[in-house]
C-alpha cells in the first residue's frame, strides 16, 4: 500500500497510515470557526500554492525534516534508523504527539513544522493539557503566515481535544509573535537545568 498523500487523500485512495505519526481525520475534520487563517479562506491540509500540510511522516527523514529543524537549534547527525526509533516511541503513544509539518509538494521538501504534545494531569479534576513545542518555517518561506497557521491550527486543535490550557516557552524575542495568537505572559518562570549541550 502507499503512504498518504495529497493524491491519495484527494482520491480517497486507501493509504498506507502506519507511515504517519497520527490519523489526520482529527484535523481534517476539526471545527475552524475560531481559526483567523480559516476566516482569511485558508484550510487544512492546503495553507497555500503547492503547500500541503499533513502530520510528520517516518519517511521524512529523507524530506529534510532534520534540516528544517536545525534552523531552530541544534540537531546533531544522526542516522535514518534513529530517526525511525523515535518516531516508533511516539507513534505508540496515540493522542500525544502531534507533529505538524507542511511540505512544498513543488520540491518535495519539508518547510514548516509544529509540535502540539499533550500531557495527562491529576489536577483541576483530571484534565489534559497541551504544549506547542518545535515551531519552525524555513527562512525561504517566513512571512508568508506558515508559522501562524501552524500554531493556529494546533491551538484550536488542542482546545477542540478539550486541554484545560496550552503552554509554550520561547526567547523573549519571540513573545510578540506568541501574543499575537492569545498567548500571555502570566509571569511565570521557565528554569532549566541542562545534563547535556
Ligand atoms: C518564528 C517563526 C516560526 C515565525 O514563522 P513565520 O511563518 O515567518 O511567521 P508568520 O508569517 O506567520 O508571522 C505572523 C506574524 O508574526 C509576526 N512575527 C514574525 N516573527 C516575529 C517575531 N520574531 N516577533 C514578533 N512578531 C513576529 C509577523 O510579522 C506576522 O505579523 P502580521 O500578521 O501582523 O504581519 C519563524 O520566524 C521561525 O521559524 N524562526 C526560527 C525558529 C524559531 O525561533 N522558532 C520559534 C521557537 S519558540
């Protein structure tokens, strides 16, 4: 069977969905009302020309999935079947890790990514809540509202999927970029303590 595509999905073509971290139905079926990009016409999975945002697949080791992201921090070189380790570590872990990428179908190259993970807590009455995590857009492609679409389409997600709340951190450069979609600054500390570079 073959992975899922923007043809397969187009045709209805069964397709191979073992090859992607999650069901996209969720997605693709979710209610956009609240979502700016859906008022300005724009919907998953197409935020624009040759652009077809899907969730991360286990063959996108080869689409440049690890180069989009070396342009957030560091990546390091590892191999394919490290890559497909941990991508078999999340997939096993159903309704945690939504990660979000838009390919230029046009070069078949990765140039957007977002990371929505959800977190099972015992507080507020037991509820789940989100973090949007890895948010990248290649530099040939920003400014053109890839990164709003992402964290737009993953914080309406997360809201749909019933999270208390949705967290973030970032540089404090950023924090405008952030505000612009309804995140705040509560004042609250970020620490960290690092075991490795
Ligand atoms: C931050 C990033 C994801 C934004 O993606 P993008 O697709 O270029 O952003 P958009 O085109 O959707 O911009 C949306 C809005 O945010 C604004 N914006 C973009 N970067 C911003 C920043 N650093 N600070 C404040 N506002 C910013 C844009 O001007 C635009 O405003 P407008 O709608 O009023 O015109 C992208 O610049 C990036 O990948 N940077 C490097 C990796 C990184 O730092 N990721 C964030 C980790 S926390």
């Amino acid at each position: 069977m073959e992975p899922c595509s923007r043809t397969t999905q187009e045709k209805g073509t069964p397709c191979d969905l073992q090859d992607s971290l999650f069901d996209d139905t969720v997605l693709r079926t979710m209610n956009t009302d609240k979502c700016k990009f859906a008022m300005k016409g724009i919907q998953y999975p197409t935020p624009g020309t040759s652009l077809f945002a899907r969730p991360l697949r286990r063959s996108d080791y080869d689409k440049g999935f690890l180069q989009l992201l070396s342009q957030l921090t560091k990546v390091g070189d590892y191999s394919k079947e490290a890559f497909e380790a941990q991508f078999n570590s999340m997939q096993a872990l159903p309704g945690m890790y939504y990660v979000v990428v838009i390919e230029d179908t046009s070069t078949a190259t990765l140039v957007a990514s977002a990371t929505l993970l959800i977190e099972h807590k015992f507080i507020h009455g037991a509820v789940i809540r989100g973090r949007i995590e890895d948010v990248v857009v290649d530099s040939e492609y920003r400014s053109s509202s890839l990164g709003s679409f992402l964290l737009e389409l993953l914080t309406c997600f997360s809201e749909e999927i019933g999270c208390y709340k949705i967290t973030l951190d970032c540089k404090l450069k950023l924090v405008g970029f952030y505000e612009k979609f309804g995140y705040n600054n509560e004042g609250q500390c970020f620490l960290t303590k690092r075991f490795k570079d």
